[in-house]
C-alpha cells in the first residue's frame, strides 16, 4: 500500500516538472526579427497564397490568361501585362481605406463573365477585352489591396500576391495553347465552362443564397 | 508544501535573460564590408528597383547599358555619402518607392529612353538607395567599409542582371521582350501599391 502510494507520489512529481518545463520553455522569450527574413518571408507567404486559396479570385486570373491564349496576338500579352497594373489602382483605393461596395459580387461576376467569354469564343475588339479585364481588375485588386496595410511586411505581400496572380495568367496562357488542336480548343471552353459555373458559385454565395 | 527554490530561481533567470532583437544583419560579425554587401539582399527594396533598372538598360542596347555599369555604382557610393552629411531627408523612402513604380512602368512599355535620362535614373536609384541603405549603420560600424560593402553588391548585381537581361533578349523567339515587359509592369504593380501605403493612413 506504502509502496503504491509513493508511486503515485513520483508520477505526481514528474508531471508536475513536466508541465513547469513545458510552460517555461513557451514563456521563453524569442528574438524578434524586423528585416532579416522572417517578416519578409511572412508576408510573401501571405501575399503569395492570397490569390491561390481564395478560388473566386483564382479561377478568374487563369480565365484572364486562358482568354488572352484565345483572343490569340496581341491579348495574348496584352492582358496579362494590363491586368497587374490596373489591379494596382484598384489596390490603392484598398489601401487607402475607400469603401467600394459590392466587391465580392463583382469579382464573382467576374468569374461568370470570363468563363462565359471563353465558352461561347468571344472575340471583342482588343479595347473592349481590355476594358472589361481592367474593370475586373481594379475589383480583384481592391480585395488584395484591403489585407496590404495589415501584412507583416507590405512589400513582400506585394510581390507574393502580384507573382502569383502573374503565375495563375500564365498558367491560364499555356492551357490556352491547346486551343491549337481541335480537341484542345473544345477543351479550353469547357474550361471557361466550368470557371462560369464556380463564379455563379460565388456570386450566389456573396448574394447569401447559398449559405 | 516544498517549494523548490533552486528551481524557481533558474526558471526566473531564464526568463529574465535578454534576447537580441535583428533588425537588419548590421551585426553579423561579418565585418562592415560584407554587412554592406548582406544589406541589399535582405529585402525587396532594393533587388525590385535594381531588376527593373537592369531589364531597362537591357532594352536600351548593350552599348548603352554599359554606362549604368558606371553611374549606378558612383550614385550608390554617393547616396551612403549624402547619408553622412545629411541624415534626416524623410522624403527619400517615398523617393524609393516611387523609383520602383516608375522605372516598372517604363519596363513594361519597354520605353527607349535619351541615353542622359537612362544615366540619371541609374545615378537617381543609385544615390536613394545608398542613402537608405547607409541608414542601418550603427555607432560600431565602419561607415567606409559598410558603403563600399553596398556599392560593390550593387555594381555586381546590376551588372550580371544586365548582362543575363541582353542575352535572354538576344535568344531566338519572340516571346523574351513579353516576358521582361510583363515582369516590369509586375513590378510597377508592387510599386504602385506601396507608394500608396506611403501616402495613405493603413486602413484598419
């Protein structure tokens, strides 16, 4: 009985060591590090994932690349070279903290629109492209350009969100290229087809129809 | 109840040891030449504006690109010098920022520039960035070392990023001037949006 009871004493002892450890170890102070990477690498991170995990903005970036490989010389870079500046003016108005309305709805209806482009082979004049890809984009760069003052590091959220949309257009271009082959070009409007039908997703999610 | 003193008193000394804050890798016990050389290459301040300078003067001509060889570095190491003298100009960081939306933008539209205007954004990038990058010296470091230290990673970067900027133009296709062309409006991009942090209060 003695025996068991000092047992029960030890392993008593030994948790209680064990949890003054472990609290101590996350009391423990740790360096801060303001420029030698780690705010940096924050930022980037967040900047680069922003784009990529948010689907309603990543199904209408790689719809801008997949139109311009459609529209063919010179929407083929045109665009995707237009898109990133045009976004950055909506991304001022982010930072500076104006309330545009709507935004979650339009850049949803962004999605339905570009989809809808590609599937029915759309071929406006250049301008018109252009015109509609740019009202898109002060839209889809407003919603980055709200999260911009809070990053850990606003530069490199910067270039982590404006690479990755640049890399989703570019991957919209290269499966734009197929349109080459027959198939392929059945293919890219099923593409379209499909980036219409998870903008209509969203659209009606940001309407509340769809909890 | 028995209170472990040993214990408590090396759990308190734990906790009550300084840790060191890294602002920039001033302190890397490098020496102040490579400290100025690591600075540059902590951040994207200077490597943004420096790529978009360096495609520039590739779209301006090998022959004309070889003066920023020149001017780039001499406004770097003239930069760290305006630092010592005049250490307070607060319009110098908005200066930076909007050399990197400006010299993006001429990028992406590929602009041919005067060669004097071509000389005097490599010297204007070259003087703000040394300026600012002469700002995280402390009271230890050798100001010399450290500003040379900058002035040679410059001269070196902008060199080789030149030199791989006019080969990858001269490369057989169609698609390189694009490519540059859509880096520099990426740039511009990024410049534009921090320019505005710079103007605007965060809107939290």
């Amino acid at each position: 009985m003695s025996k068991m009871c000092n047992d029960t004493m030890a392993a008593g002892t030994r948790r209680t060591r064990a949890v003054a450890g472990i609290l101590l170890y996350l009391a423990l102070g740790q360096s801060a590090f303001a420029h030698s990477g780690s705010a940096a690498a924050i930022g980037l991170e967040s900047g680069f994932t922003h784009p990529i995990t948010g689907l309603d903005h990543l199904v209408a970036m790689v719809a801008v690349g997949l139109w311009g490989a459609q529209l063919g010389n010179p929407a083929i870079w045109t665009l995707p070279i237009t898109f990133p500046l045009v976004m950055a003016l909506g991304g001022l108005l982010g930072v500076a903290g104006v309330d545009v309305p709507l935004t979650e709805q339009i850049v949803a209806l962004s999605g339905i629109a570009l989809g809808v482009l590609i599937a029915l082979r759309a071929r406006p004049p250049l301008w018109v492209a252009a015109l509609i890809v740019g009202i898109f984009a002060i839209f889809h760069g407003y919603a980055h350009g709200r999260e911009l003052p809070q990053a850990a590091d606003p530069l490199s959220y910067g270039v982590g969100f404006v690479v990755a949309t640049g890399l989703l257009h570019l991957c919209g271009i290269v499966l734009g290229l197929f349109i080459r082959w027959p198939l392929g070009e059945r293919a890219v409007r099923a593409c379209g087809a499909g980036i219409g039908c998870v903008g209509a997703y969203f659209f009606l999610a940001a309407l509340g129809a769809i909890p | 109840m028995r209170v472990p003193v040993g214990g408590l008193a090396l759990a308190l000394a734990l906790l009550g040891m300084p840790s060191v804050a890294h602002a920039h890798l001033v302190n890397t016990r490098l020496g102040g030449f490579y400290d100025g050389m690591l600075h540059p290459l902590t951040g994207f301040e200077d490597a943004l504006p420096w790529l978009a300078l360096a495609i520039l003067a590739a779209f301006q001509g090998a022959q004309r690109a070889r003066w920023l060889l020149l001017t780039f570095p001499l406004g770097l190491l003239a930069g760290g010098g305006i630092w010592e003298l005049m250490p307070g100009l607060s319009f110098v960081p908005a200066l930076s920022v909007a050399l990197i939306a400006i010299v993006g933008l001429a990028v992406a539209t590929a602009i041919v520039l005067p060669l004097p205007i071509t000389l005097a954004l490599g010297a204007i990038v070259g003087l703000v960035h040394g300026y600012l990058n002469a700002q995280a010296m402390t009271e230890t470091t050798d100001h010399l070392l450290f500003i040379s230290g900058v002035t040679a990673v410059g001269y070196v970067t902008i060199t080789l990023t030149i030199a791989c900027a006019i080969a990858f133009l001269q490369a057989k296709g169609s698609w390189q001037a694009i490519a540059l062309r859509a880096s520099g409006s990426w740039i511009a991009a990024i410049g534009i949006m921090a320019l505005g942090l710079q103007f605007f209060a965060p809107a939290i």
